[in-house]
C-alpha cells in the first residue's frame, strides 16, 4: 500500500496520523540508576513494546517512525555498539511474527550495508513477511543519517539525468522525496523528542519540514502512552498553515 496518499495535512480533526520519535536518554536512564547502559537499552526496548500495543488503540495512528539506530551512534564504544546490533536482533525475532498477526507492516530505512549480514537478512525477511499489513505502519531507523539521505538520493537522481531517463528540468521537491529511504511514507506529522535536549540530531530533516515538534524531559524507558498523549493533545491544540495565512 502506497501510504503517499495520506500525506495531505490532518489539522481537520487536529489529530496526527504519521508519529515520528527519536527515542533518547537510555543511557542517561540507566547512569542515574547505576545500572549498565545494556540494561538501559533493554528497558528502552520494554518502552517500545508499550508504546506500539498503544498506538494500535488509537486509530488515529497509522504511522509510526523511530529513530533507534543513527550514523553517529556507530562512534560509540564497541561493546555498547555490539549490545545494541544483539538487542536488535533479539528484538526483531522476537517481535515480528507478534506484529505481523496484529497486522502491522514493518519498514527499515538507512544504510544497510553498514549493518552485519545476517541483520540484513532478517530485516529483509521481515518486510517481505508484513508488507501486505494494513494496519499500522513502523518504520525503524537504523545506521540513519538524514544527510546521507538526501547525499544517496543526490547520487540516484544524479545518475539518472546521466543516463538520460530523467530530464533535469523536471527535478522537483516530487522528484527528491521519491528517492529518499521514505518513498511511499507521508511526511511526520508531529515528531517527539524524549531526553530533553531539542534537536533533530540528523533525522529526517527533509521530511520534517513542515512537521509540529514535541520536545520532552522524559528519558524514553520511562517514556509511557500517557506521555504520547501528552504530546498529541499539543499538537491538537496548534495550527498548522503550512505557509499560509492565520485563519480569521
């Protein structure tokens, strides 16, 4: 299913239909409680859990983006990084044969070859299985980086003008979305920060355009569906113009 089509704005009934959240503050969780950053990460992964059986009651909800793995988490240190590539895995054999009866489709975007080869088997394998679930879209990002993003979709379009398939008069902002990791998704509607800091740290610059930010103190294993719906009665509260005049 081409999700594109949902992509024109839902200020109508002030409720958001993409969420994107970059999931911080696992590590300082699990520092506060002087516990290791592994069991940081693991109660982070509880979070998730908790968070996906919500959104699947709130209809509303079709699309779900979660920044879980950036290009810069790769400079961390190699045990922290190796704890993260084996809760991955455990958290997709775990986990997708669940979501897949719960009809929800799973997607993954980022630089996949930088990943081990038997994640990128399983991620593969998990796409193929849900790709036909209607509904409840996730979309995990892993070894993301936006600005390698829009570099790859430079280098796509750019090849193809080469080629002499695509007429560089007709490059548009059209043209840019459809080779980026997210062709197919509609643009975030409202992105949530846990952590407290306020930045969007490389994610999704381009899709984020014109996207309500949410930024919270919350560290996200303490993050709850009380605090999702904290941020989405915000975001009901706002006008989105997108570029327009102030209604009256």
């Amino acid at each position: 299913m081409d999700l594109a089509a949902q992509s024109e704005p839902h200020s109508s009934n002030r409720l958001p239909a993409h969420i994107a959240i970059i999931m911080d503050g696992n590590g300082r969780w699990a520092q506060e409680r002087g516990v290791t950053r592994v069991l940081g990460h693991n109660q982070g992964a509880e979070a998730l859990r908790v968070l996906l059986e919500a959104c699947k009651t709130r209809p509303y909800i079709h699309c779900l983006t979660l920044y879980a793995f950036s290009m810069e988490n790769w400079k961390r240190a190699p045990e922290e990084v190796n704890d993260l590539m084996n809760l991955l895995r455990h958290y997709v054999k775990r986990e997708a044969k669940t979501m897949h009866k719960q009809g929800v489709r799973l997607r993954f975007i980022g630089e996949r070859l930088t990943l081990a080869p038997d994640i990128q088997e399983d991620l593969l394998a998990v796409e193929k299985l849900t790709q036909n679930n209607t509904a409840l879209t996730v979309t995990m990002a892993l070894s993301y980086g936006a600005r390698q993003e829009m570099v790859t979709a430079i280098r796509r379009i750019a090849d193809k003008v080469a080629a002499g398939t695509l007429d560089h008069a007709t490059i548009d902002a059209d043209t840019v979305a459809a080779h980026l990791h997210t062709d197919g998704l509609p643009d975030p509607d409202l992105l949530i920060r846990t952590g407290g800091e306020k930045r969007l740290s490389n994610f999704l610059l381009w899709q984020s355009a014109y996207t309500e930010l949410f930024f919270t103190p919350v560290l996200w294993p303490d993050f709850t569906p009380q605090h999702l719906d904290e941020a989405v009665h915000s975001y009901s509260m706002r006008e989105r113009r997108f570029g327009r005049r102030k209604a009256g």
